[in-house]
C-alpha cells in the first residue's frame, strides 16, 4: 500500500535523526578513543621519567596539541636552587607568540598565590623559555595580547606543587573538551612529578643512612685524635722528658689547641642531638652585628697569618640593628671562616663582605681554595656530609648543617657557590628589622 505523504515526511525526519544519533555517536566514539589513546601515549611516556623537568618537558609536548594554544608554561618548586626557589618553565607554539611569555607567567604566579598559601615573588622565579620549541625568529615587534588563559594546579597529596598554564592570542578556545584534555595532562604530569620527588626521597633516605654510619666511624677517629695528641703530650711533660721552657709551651699550646677543637666536636654533637629531639633554640634580641662579626674574623687573624693568607674585610662602618641571636650568630661565621681557611691554599686570600640590599643583610665568605665539585653541591648543607679526601683535612661534617639551621631560624637563607679548585663562595643572608636604626657598632 502506497504511504501517505505525512507518512513519508515522518519516516524522512526519523531517518535523518538516526542519522544525526549515529554521527554523533561516531563522534563521541572518535572523541573517547582520540582521548583514551593520548592518556595511553602520556602515561606510556611520563612512566619510565625519572626526573622531574623530564615530566615537563613531556607534558609541554602535549599541550601543543590543545588547538589554538600558543604559549603554555609549567610553575614546579626548584628545591636545588634557594634563590629562585621556583622555577617556570615556558614553551612557545606560535612564531611570534613571545610577547605572551611575561603576562602568561604574571598571570600563572597569580593563580598560584590564589590557590596555595605559598608567597611567590617574580624575581624569585627562574624562567626558562624551554628551548626545544623555541621559535628561530624572534618578532618582538609583534605586541599581542593574552585573550584565552586557563591555568590549572597540580595538586599531590591536598597540596598544591604547582601550576600549569596556557595561553592564546586567541578568544574563547576552551570548551569542555579542552578542558578535560588540559585536566588530564596536568593530572598524568602530577602523578609524574611526584613520583620522581618520592624516587628521589628514598635516594636521600638511602644516602642518610649511608652517611650515618660513615659518620660514627668518623666522629671516633675525629675524637681520638686531639686526644691522643693531648695525652701524648701530657705524658711527655709529666714524665719530665721537656725541660726546655720554649718546647715546654710550644706543646702546652698543641695541648690547649687540641681540647678547643674537641670542646667544638662536643659542641657540634650536643647541638645535633638538640636539633634531633627538637630542643634546638635561639635566643634573638635586638642588636648590631657589627661588633659579632668583628670579633669572629678577628679570631682568625692569627690562624690565617700562620698559613700566610690575607683576611680582607669589605664590611660597611654602619650596620642596622637586627633582631638575632648573636652567639649562634657568631657560631655560622667562625664555621665559613674557619672552612675558607681550612680549605685554603697556603699564601691565599679569604674576603668577608657585608651587604645591605633590600630588606636583608648579606654576608659573604669567598676564597680560592681547593673548591667543591659540582656533583657534591647539593649535599653541603646535609648532614654528616663531608667532601671525601677533603686534602686530608678532618671534620664531622656537621658545621654547614648546624649553620643552615641557625640561619633558618633567624628567617634568612645560606646557600653556596663553587669552581672545584678555584674557590668558593659561602653566602647567608638575614631579614632586616622594620624598626631597626643604624648602629656604629
Ligand atoms: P665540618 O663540620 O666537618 O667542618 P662542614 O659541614 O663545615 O663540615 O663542611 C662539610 C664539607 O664541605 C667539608 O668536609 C668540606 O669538604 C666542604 N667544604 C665546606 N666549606 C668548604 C670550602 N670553603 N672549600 C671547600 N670545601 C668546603
């Protein structure tokens, strides 16, 4: 029987619903697969990165996918660089797209104070325009600005690690799909990143342990040698065997030298025995430090003359008043003066500098000794750490560690900087006091 035209004209529009289901339905199919293979390729990619820039690196690959995304940038913590304690890593995908790299990253750094309590300042960022992608021309001339920013934070275990930003010249270019390829990128990346920070964790458990038992076969021998000395020579004088009043004081002198040094282990000893159960205070009050650090330099005078090397003091006659506690204050100098001379050559030259910049003191220890090799630099400031065959020259290796602690307390940093056989620099800085004056010491 032939249809009805009605008839017809319903079965046409059904048809053309199915056929509008099943395109969808071919889309939506496209869409999961497209998304569960770049999930695949990510995690296939990400799994085996052991290094946490790696991760990014990878993920930056990815987010040139995300179309119409021209510039995107990775905020992670940069714990090996205490200056620039963070570190924004920017990718360009567009010639000419540079200009976007400042606001993309003022922008990101704000997102992130937003999100986190962590207070980050942009000169304490280093900003690395990743090179792999970095256009050969650079066409600064061209002016443009950011007109899409989506920024997302990469949170491990309730706490936010960081942030990942992207940016376009372009309007509007997220839509729910974006959005959740973004997601998931930023999710894979943060599963990366802390599973580098947990691979190197356990590295650095590994190590303190390690270091641990080197440092009791070490504090043994640091221990017995002033003591040997001091008993040797006590013996010798006791028996009557240096009747010479010259020989006489020249070993009473060893004597008194060798009880100071073991006195300092013990002090070393008690203090990380503070530090480990918590009872580690300083006391601050309101001082200059003008007359501390005199006094700690001229406690080497004689010292370094020994060795013929030359103290200079680059120190301003006026110093602010600072709130300090100035015996452990003095315990960090008398450790970096007492290593730059340790570590010196004979006939060299240590400098003690005293900046007051922005709202901190900087002091500096610089000398042209032996140096430190790169690969030890991240490890100074651990504890028990000591450079091995360090020329000859013994230590518990716990003076770096007590002085990082000290200058923490005092809300400041120390970090160092070195050339293996060149020399090295030991820096510390110190908040300034709003209500601080000048004081001639
Ligand atoms: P210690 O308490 O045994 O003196 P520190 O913690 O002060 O140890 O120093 C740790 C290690 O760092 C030293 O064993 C040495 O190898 C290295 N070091 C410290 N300062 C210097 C320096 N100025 N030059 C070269 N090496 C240094």
């Amino acid at each position: 029987m032939p249809l009805a035209d009605g008839e017809r004209g319903n079965d046409k529009e059904e048809s053309q619903v199915i056929t509008n289901h099943m395109n969808e339905y071919a889309t939506q199919k496209e869409e999961i697969i497209d998304s569960s293979s770049l999930l695949y390729e990510l995690s296939r990619d990400l799994v085996s990165i052991l290094d946490g820039y790696q991760v990014v690196s990878v993920a930056l690959n990815y987010l040139a996918k995300v179309p119409d995304c021209q510039v995107a940038g990775f905020l992670v913590e940069d714990n090996a660089n205490p200056e620039q304690p963070w570190r924004f890593t920017v990718r360009i995908y567009r010639l000419g797209w540079e200009s976007l790299v400042p606001q993309l990253t003022q922008r990101t750094i704000d997102a992130m104070q937003t999100v986190s309590e962590h207070i980050i300042q942009l000169n304490k960022v280093s900003i690395i325009v990743d090179g792999e992608r970095q256009p050969d021309r650079v066409l600064s001339q061209v002016n443009r600005e950011l007109r899409s920013f989506a920024s997302l934070p990469l949170i491990m275990r309730q706490q936010v690690i960081g942030m990942v930003s992207i940016g376009s010249g372009e309007k509007s270019i997220f839509n729910e799909g974006i959005v959740r390829l973004l997601s998931t990128i930023t999710n894979q990346a943060t599963i990366a990143i802390s599973n580098c920070r947990y691979i190197e964790q356990m590295a650095a458990a590994r190590q303190s342990e390690r270091l641990k038992s080197e440092f009791i076969s070490n504090i043994s021998h640091e221990l017995r040698t002033p003591l040997h000395s001091i008993r040797g020579f006590t013996k010798l004088m006791l028996q009557g065997k240096v009747p010479d009043p010259g020989t006489q004081k020249e070993f009473l002198t060893i004597i008194d030298n060798q009880s100071e040094h073991l006195g300092k282990l013990i002090d070393n000893l008690l203090d990380i025995s503070r530090l480990e159960s918590g009872r580690f205070q300083i006391q601050k009050r309101h001082m200059s430090i003008k007359n501390t650090t005199q006094d700690a330099v001229e406690s080497f005078y004689s010292l370094a003359s020994e060795k013929g090397i030359v103290i200079n003091e680059d120190i301003p006659a006026t110093l602010p008043e600072l709130e300090v506690d100035g015996e452990r204050l003095r315990q960090v100098m008398v450790n970096l003066l007492s290593n730059a001379i340790k570590f010196s050559n004979d006939g060299g030259s240590v400098t003690v500098k005293i900046e007051v910049k922005d709202s901190e003191l900087m002091m500096q220890v610089t000398d042209h000794g032996i140096g430190i090799l790169e690969e030890v630099m991240p490890h100074l400031f651990e504890r028990f750490f000591r450079v091995k065959d360090s020329a000859g020259v013994g230590g518990a290796g716990l003076g770096l560690y007590i002085s990082k602690q000290i200058i923490e307390a005092h809300g400041g940093r120390i970090w160092a900087e070195s050339k293996a056989g060149e020399g090295s620099t030991f820096s510390f800085t110190l908040p300034l006091n709003q209500a601080g004056g000048d004081s001639h010491g």
